[in-house]
C-alpha cells in the first residue's frame, strides 16, 4: 500500500485561518505558533512562560521544548521566526493586560480561570474558526502537528538503540534560506560594486580567448621521439626488456645443478 501524506493546510488557507482570528490574542498566537514552528498540540499547551519569554517579556528566539512536554521525553530547540516573534510581543502585552500571572512556571496559554488551557479547548476553539473562515474542508488539530504545513531542518536527534545520542533542535526551512540568500546576494553586490564587474568580465574573457597550457614537465623527464621509440621497443614481444620490465626468476634448486653437472674424468 503506497504512503499517502496527511493533508495540510494551504497557503490560502493559513491565510484565511490567520485573518479570521486576528481579533482573538490568545487563539491566533496558539495557531501562528504551530504554523510557524510545527510543533505539537500537547507541546504547545505545555508550554510556560518562561520557555517562550525572558523575564523582562522580550520573547526567545530560540524555545527549549522540555523533555517533560515533548514526545518520547526527548527535548528539543524550536527556532521562531521574525514575524512569529512580533506576534509574541503583542501576546505578551495582552497578558499583562489581563492581569495574567508572568512568572517563569506560569502557563503560557491559559483559560479564563486563570488555569492551563486544555487540549480539547484548542481543538474545540480550532473547529470554531474553521467554519468562521469558511474552509472548504475541515482539518482536524492533531496531536503529533501532520496537519500543519511547516518545512524546517532538524540538527542532532541522533537516535541509537531507543534513545538520543545527542541533543536535537529545529530550523525553519524559510528564514534559514532567506538568510543565505541575502548573504550571498550582499557579497555579490560588494564583490561587482565599482569597476568589479568590469575586472570578472575580463577574467572570463581571458579564459575563453586563450588556450590553456598543458601541465608543466617534471624535470628530467624525457619526451623525445627516440625516447617513445626506446619505450616501444621495449614493451614490444622479443625487444630488450628494461631494468625494471624484467621477469625476476625464481632461483634453481640446488638438485637441478647437480644433474647438469658434467662427470669428473678419471
């Protein structure tokens, strides 16, 4: 049986489940941090303050995911990105508000008790917003992240006999490669600024106009005609054989030389 991929969202779709919640802090930061990060339902609601918030409210850019949160009690390092971290700011800005508890071991999404907000609540609340933003289909939050689109690079993790060899933490493919992008592009544009184009242009005009050399000679190589025709004769059935294309033969037994001696006279 072919393996089918779980169906995710659209860009379209992300687009319009982003729009319809933008009115609600709480419910559009827990749906912007699984599309921008991937990470699951239960490692989300898990989450506390201080995984996602230094103690002065400025949000980490890069989020430990306790073992005690994360699936198989493997801990990993979630990378957020540059639009993710706005959204945070505002969150945070709501909560104090709210008059929330900020403390390091508070939850990071609470309910209106006061207390960590549910799985099901998050579920319930993500069905809610489907219908409001009249998706075609209905997409399930599941529990292990399938149903988010999110592409990112996973470093470490290495996993050898049931457990990890070494410590794992994610990339998110997208501002990863937009980074490399603008430092190649800056460096080509400092590399060709000024009369920089003008210099490579006339680099590869250089190599296409002129033929290249043959590799250098070793010294005292000989490549004369006479030295190939020496070589030749040599290789060939019958020729002289040189120093070292000679056969070393093996030496006669002592018996072999006894037989061929010649009788002495009497």
């Amino acid at each position: 049986m072919p393996h089918l991929s779980p169906t995710t969202l659209t860009t379209d779709e992300q687009r319009l489940i982003l729009h319809a919640t933008a009115g609600n802090v709480r419910d559009h930061t827990i749906i912007s941090l699984a599309l921008g990060t991937g990470v699951r339902l239960g490692e989300i609601v898990g989450l506390n303050v201080g995984d996602v918030f230094a103690p002065d409210g400025t949000p980490r850019v890069r989020v430990r995911i306790r073992a005690a949160i994360a699936k198989g009690g493997r801990a990993a390092d979630v990378f957020l990105p540059d639009r993710l971290v706005v959204k945070l700011k505002r969150f945070w800005r709501c909560k104090r508000e709210r008059g929330e508890d900020l403390s390091a071991d508070a939850p990071l999404f609470a309910n209106q008790s006061g207390r960590r907000i549910s799985k099901r609540r998050v579920q319930f609340a993500w069905a809610t917003w489907q219908r409001r933003a009249r998706f075609d289909r209905r997409y399930g939050f599941h529990k292990d992240g399938s149903k988010i689109k999110t592409l990112y690079y996973a470093c470490g993790g290495w996993v050898m006999k049931g457990a990890s060899a070494c410590e794992k933490f994610l990339i998110r493919k997208e501002p990863l490669e937009d980074l490399l992008l603008e430092t190649i592009q800056r460096r080509l544009q400092s590399l060709l600024a000024g009369e920089g184009e003008t210099i490579l242009r006339g680099y590869i005009e250089d190599e296409t106009r002129c033929p290249r050399p043959g590799p250098p000679s070793r010294a005292g190589d000989d490549t004369s005609p006479d030295r190939r025709d020496r070589l030749e004769s040599q290789r060939a059935p019958g020729g002289p054989v040189g120093r070292h294309e000679g056969v070393r033969g093996r030496q006669a037994p002592r018996s072999w030389g006894r037989a061929t001696q010649a009788p002495e006279s009497a």
